[in-house]
C-alpha cells in the first residue's frame, strides 16, 4: 500500500513539475507590439526554455508601443511583477513608443552579466534594433544570455550600488583553479602517504605498533598566573586604489533598486 502512494505521489509531482516547465515557456515571450511573426514567438520559446532550465531563472522578452513610464523602471517592474523580489531572471524590453530596448536582470543574472558583458551583449542587438530586424535582435539577445552563464561568474566580481555606491565583493572558483586545487590535494595526499610508508617501512595489514610496551603517561599540575597585559594598537591605511576589481577579472555589475527589488542591467536607442 505504502509503494502504491509512493508512486502515485510521484507521478503527481512529475506531472506538475512538467507542467510548470511547460507554463514557463509558454509565457516568456509577451509581443504587445507585434513586432513577431506567430512562428517566430514559438521559436524564442523553443529558444528560451533551455536557457530557463540550465540558469534556473525566467527569461522574458518584452514588447510594447504604449509606455509612457521610463523603459528601464518598466521593465524592472514587469519582472517584478512576473516573479517578485530578487528572484533570477532576465528581461528584454523593446519600446517602440521610446525607441529603446532594455535589458533588465535579477538574482543571479546580475553576478552573470555584468556592466561588460551586458554592454557587449547590447552592441550585438543594436545593428538589428537599428535595421528592424527585431527578432534577429531577440536571438543574440539569448544567444549571448546562454553563452555568459556557460562562461560562469567573471573572476573579481563585485556589485555597484548606483544610488548608494555600496560595493559588494563576491569570490568565486574558476574551473581551473578547481581543477588546480584537486590535482594539488592529490599529489600532496600521495607524497605524504609515501614518505610516511618509506620511513616506518610499513606493510599493510601485518605491522601494529607496540604502543603498551612504547608508551608512558606522566602528568604534573602546573598553574599560570597572568600579571600583566598590553594591547597595541595601530591605525592601518585605506586602500584607495579603485582600479583593483577591475584588474581581478572582467568588473562589476551596477545596480539600482526598483519597488524595492534590486536590478542590473542597461540599454540603449534606436
């Protein structure tokens, strides 16, 4: 009985999970403007849901001809809306009455583009943007999305805080210094266990070592006695050398905060 509920306990779970991978994809893309051909909009789903799965953030693509809020508090708030405070996800935002196009971003997917990543990513889109090409746009737009997180957290990445000038230091392992750190615990652990075997000439299995007949115990009571105590002191320099995150790795991402959630991101005219 116990197996019988278990399964079908599972079965439920798979199902809705399914059917929540499949709802996210299904409203990824909200084309108010009509900038997209109904083949196109299946196609940057068909595009987005992977992204989605490897990144575990949402990802929208946005368009509309009647904002008259400013472009990149829309399209905070739309996120905002979509899936609340500090969740990860990444929005792009076409505003054809402003013509402008934005990108927006929170949770993980600030540490992911940064202000360098998300002005490479923006000169890529600005050409169709300018030709009209606004579903090429949306494609480089993913293409460099999914490409920057297979890329991982840049190296000395730190976060702006634009309105405060807060700034946050993450640290993060690159692959290669993952890789450096197991091979060096390995050649390490087996030096020490070779040095150990030639110096006490050790079989495995056969040697015990006499510790009755080796050892002695002689305990003596001993007390301190604290007299005085000095504590020195000393003034130590700030560092004023903005340029040190930059010199880590690829820089930073600005942000700003938006009814109340914090986001990065930019953008540009067209």
């Amino acid at each position: 009985m116990r197996n019988v509920l278990f399964r079908f306990f599972a079965v439920i779970f798979l199902l809705f999970s399914f059917s929540m991978s499949v709802e996210a994809a299904e409203d990824s893309v909200d084309d108010q403007a009509s900038l997209f051909t109904p083949e196109q909009v299946v196609q940057l789903k068909e595009l987005i849901k992977p992204i989605e799965d490897k990144t575990k953030a949402r990802v929208f693509i946005v368009t509309n001809n009647d904002n008259e809020m400013d472009s990149t508090r829309f399209a905070d708030y739309y996120m905002l809306d979509r899936i609340g405070k500090d969740q990860n996800g990444i929005t792009f935002y076409i505003d054809m009455s402003q013509r402008k196009f934005i990108i927006s971003t929170s949770g993980n997917m600030i540490d992911y583009l940064n202000d360098k990543r998300i002005d490479q990513t923006l000169d890529e889109i600005e050409p169709s943007m300018i030709a009209g090409n606004y579903f090429e746009a949306a494609q480089s737009f993913l293409e460099n999305t999914s490409y920057y997180f297979d890329q991982g957290v840049p190296g000395g990445h730190y976060r702006v805080d634009t309105e405060t000038g807060k700034i946050t230091r993450y640290k993060t392992l690159t692959t290669t210094e993952i890789v450096i750190a197991f091979v060096a615990a390995i050649i390490l652990s087996g030096l020490f266990l070779i040095i150990n075997i030639s110096k006490y000439q050790l079989k495995f299995g056969t040697y015990k070592y006499p510790f009755r007949e080796k050892s002695s115990l002689n305990l003596q009571r001993k007390n301190d006695v604290l007299i005085n105590s000095f504590i020195t002191t000393r003034r130590i320099p700030r560092n004023n050398n903005s340029g040190g995150g930059r010199s880590g790795g690829g820089g930073g991402s600005s942000t700003h905060s938006t009814g109340g959630g914090t986001f990065g991101g930019g953008g540009r005219s067209f």
